[in-house]
C-alpha cells in the first residue's frame, strides 16, 4: 500500500504521543502536520450564480461533486463542514473524492448539514438537545459528532446552520439552547470544534455569547482584513466560522475565507460562476497528530 508524505507524519506524530499526554489533542514536533478545518455553506451543490448556463451544464452532466471535492483537495483539509448540504448522493460522492468519512444532519426544513473528516467519526447526535427538537427551531442545522483523532483522542465538532435574517429573535434562542448542551464539555475544557454559518456577523449579540460562553473565533484571534464570507463575487459579510475551545484553541495558525479559485466569481466574466454563493471558511491549527 502507497503511504503518502502526509500518512507518514500523522503516523510519526501518532507514535510520538505518550500516556503522560492527558487530554492533549495536539502534538508538538515538526514532523507533525497542522489540522486543517474549512466550513463551507456549499448552495446545494449547483453552483452560484445557479441560472447560469455553465453553472446548468455542470449539474446536468453530473460534474458538482467532482469539481467541488478537487478544489477542496487542494487546501488537504482534515475536517471540512457542510451547511446547506447536497443530497446524501452527491454528499457521499464528494466524501469518496476526498478520501473521508462523513455524517449527516437532517434538517428542520430543506438545509441539511454533513461533517466530512479524514479520521473516525465515533458518534454523532442530530439536535443534542436530548428533547425534541422544538419546532421554531434548528430548522436549519445543528448536529454534534465525534471525531478519533490519530493519538486516540477525541475531537467534539459541533456543525451548525443557524436561522437566517436580520431580526436575531431565533437565533437569541437558539444559541443559549445550543450553549446549554455544550456546558459540560466547556467546563471540563475538552477540545471542540464550531464550524458553520451561523448568520450572524461579528459585531453583534449573537457573536458575544459565543465569547462569553468561552468560544474563541478563530478569525478573529489572527485573521487579517474583515474576513467576508459572503458573496463570492463581492463578498461585504461575515456570517461563517470556525471557532474553537478548549486546548485546540491555544493551536490556531491560521484563519481566513478563501476569495480564491472555484470558490469565487470572476466579475469580469458573464459565464463565470463559483461553487457557492458563500465563501469557505479556512482554519489551522498547530500540531494535529
């Protein structure tokens, strides 16, 4: 069996992780890659502006899933989340592409999610709410996985798509509900993963309880420029995110939208169209094993 560069140093990694290593997710040394996370409200898969004749003739021959799983190829992501996800088909077929496992969410309405992630998905739970889903909300997304990360340890990755608008009356519901059900893990400062379109920006009181919950945005910790994500001809806003807590919140590198490639339009071209009408959000993180 052919073990790419990339295999041999997560396996270097994995071997350099010792049991006096309690609940650390993230090995030093330079043989070990970085982790590699990108969240990406993906448009259903049929490319954005979706009426033009292209972005048609690509959904037509079958060529979505292909073309979206070779761009994100080139960024060697580990962990790459889905709002507004494809049909299960198409989510499956990207997930082979890239060589990774994945999960879906079902939606409260037309707007599934799916976690797509190089390392074993031990568990998932759609709407941990351990009730019933209410009906006003989470009609997006919300789901919590677990991931087995190369030195054993776990990863919890919540993947969420929050309600939509400008009003934030639902979303002020749905945080704290989604903040309650992550309580033990924070407080027990176990490494976790936010990764989603929340559709809120920056600058306002959603984001704060994120903050005050003991979140950290990645972006915010060392992105550069204002970090729109949203459109992908002209993007003016920043509802996308991969935020972090616990020890994998020390590790953030990098952290920024990729206006860059199929992933926007080229503004000077009629036909031109992107994968979305969003922009993938990139994250790394030092010395994943």
């Amino acid at each position: 069996m052919n073990v790419s560069r990339r295999q041999f140093c997560a396996a270097l990694g994995a071997a350099a992780v010792t049991t006096t290593a309690s609940h650390s997710l993230l090995a030093d040394g330079p043989n070990v890659p970085p982790l590699r996370v990108i969240a990406y409200n993906v448009y259903v898969c049929k490319g954005w502006p979706d009426d033009r004749s292209l972005a048609r003739k690509a959904v037509q021959h079958g060529q979505m899933a292909r073309r979206l799983a070779n761009e994100l190829a080139l960024y060697d992501p580990d962990i790459v989340n889905f709002s507004e996800s494809p049909g299960e088909a198409i989510a499956k077929e990207v997930a082979g592409y890239l060589g990774m496992n994945h999960v879906r969410f079902p939606s409260g309405g037309n707007w599934p999610g799916t976690i797509l992630s190089r390392f074993e998905i031990l568990e998932s739970v759609n709407v941990p709410l351990g009730t019933e889903r209410p009906k006003e909300l989470f009609t997006r997304h919300w789901g919590r996985a677990v991931l087995k990360l190369p030195n054993g340890d776990p990863l919890i990755v919540h993947s969420a798509h929050l309600y939509p608008g400008p009003d934030p009356v639902r979303r002020l519901k749905e945080i704290p509900a989604m903040l309650a059900t992550m309580k033990p893990d924070l407080q027990a400062g176990r490494s976790m993963l936010l990764i989603g379109d929340l559709n809120h920006g920056p600058d306002t009181e959603e984001h704060k309880l994120w903050l005050d919950a003991g979140w950290v945005d990645t972006f915010d910790r060392v992105g550069q420029g204002n970090g729109f994500t949203i459109k992908a001809d002209d993007p003016a806003g920043r509802i996308d995110y991969v935020m972090a807590a616990g020890p994998i919140a020390a590790r953030i590198r990098e952290s920024r939208p990729l206006f860059e490639g199929a992933f926007r339009v080229n503004t000077a071209d009629g036909q031109s169209f992107a994968l979305s009408d969003h922009l993938p959000q990139l994250a790394v993180f030092d010395g994943s094993p």
